[in-house]
C-alpha cells in the first residue's frame, strides 16, 4: 500500500472514532436530562400534595377514579324504626326529620304512607297543622290509609278550633267506617267535641221562659 493510501486509512479511522465519541456524548446528555426532568416532576408533585395537605382542600375525584364512599342513611324499615324509638324518647322533631326522609327517597315503599300517617300526627301535635293538612290531602289518594288520614283532618281542624267542622268530619267518618278502629276513634273525638261546643252554647237558649205574675 502506498503511503498515500495509508494516510486515507488513518484519517477515515480517526473520523470514525470522532462520530462514535459524539454519539455517546449526545446519549449521556439525553440520560441525564431524562432524569433530571423526572427528578424536577417528582419533586412538583411532592410540593403540591404539601400544599394540599396544609391547606386542607378536597381531593377532585377524575374519571376513572372511585369517589369517595356516602355515609349509609338506611332502609326505609330501619328509618322508620328509629323515627318510631326517636318520638317514644321525645325526640319528636328528630323523629319528623326521619319520616320526611322516608317520603322524600322513598316513594314507592310500603311503609311510605304510614310514614305519612305519623308525620302527620306529629304536625297536629307539635301544632303545625296546616303541615299536617298538606300531607292529608295528599294520603287521602291511598286507600289503605285514607280512613286514618280522613280521622287526623278532622283533629287538625279541632286544633285550630275549628270545633263544628271538626265534628262534622269526625261524625262522617265514624258513620262510614262503623265498628272498626277508626270508626271507634272517630266516635269519641264526636263525642268530646260535641262536649266542647255545649260549653259555647250560651245558657239562655236552653231556659224556661219566666211566667208572667202581674197581677191583671
């Protein structure tokens, strides 16, 4: 080989070498920025989740993420339960709270319109009978409540003192549910309503006309 072609050899060689130095430069470099932006990504993420911790904020649950699970309120039986032991207690607005619950989430339950039965007389009782009349009005549509809701109107009309009102819808209700609980109960609120009103009764309609004694 001439020493011309030999200087060709040795200048290919050494741009060779040249190009593979290079190449492991330009690796290194893209390696150590890979690391470094994930370094610079964890530490972002550590720093926000300080953030959120001291400052108390809310979690936003994205897709694909499960939320959070909501306290159980209950079946419409166990509500309904604890409503009854609740006004047993004296707890009658606590108790209210739990059957108005039962109506609103619960419409097409069995227990629904006792629900509505005892909200209902709770209303009369704490003197809220305007609540009492709404909910009534709407029970009436159910017939296996509807004598007991007929019998509560007639008590919201007594605790407004609506008395001969009162008396005529206890009196209507005993006559068309006759010899059954309703029809009991219905009976004696007629009967002490109708004690109530001969109070009112004033005493001179019911005396005897003074004799004349003037002399003729």
């Amino acid at each position: 080989m001439s020493r011309k072609g030999i200087y060709i050899v040795i200048a290919i060689c050494i741009l060779l070498s040249m190009n593979i130095s290079e190449g492991s430069k330009r690796k290194r470099r893209t390696t150590t920025s890979i690391r470094q932006t994930a370094q610079t990504t964890k530490e972002v993420s550590t720093s926000t989740e300080t953030k959120n911790k001291s400052t108390g904020k809310k979690r936003i649950f994205r897709k694909g993420r499960k939320s959070p699970k909501k306290n159980k309120v209950g079946s419409a039986e166990e509500l309904f339960v604890e409503a009854d032991s609740l006004a047993a207690a004296g707890y009658t607005t606590d108790a209210m709270q739990k059957l108005q619950w039962i109506i609103d989430n619960y419409p097409d339950d069995t227990l629904t319109p006792k629900a509505s039965i005892s909200l209902a007389k709770y209303s009369i009782q704490q003197g809220k009978t305007n609540d009492a009349l709404e909910i009534l009005s709407a029970a009436m549509c159910d017939s296996t409540i509807a004598p007991q809701a007929e019998l509560l109107i007639a008590k919201a009309y007594a605790a407004q003192g609506k008395n001969g009102y009162a008396l005529l819808l206890a009196r209507r209700t005993q006559i068309k549910y006759f010899a059954s609980q309703v029809g009991n109960d219905a009976d004696k609120l007629a009967k002490s309503l109708e004690g109530e009103l001969r109070l009112i009764i004033p005493a001179g309609n019911n005396a005897k006309p003074e004799q004349n004694t003037t002399a003729k």
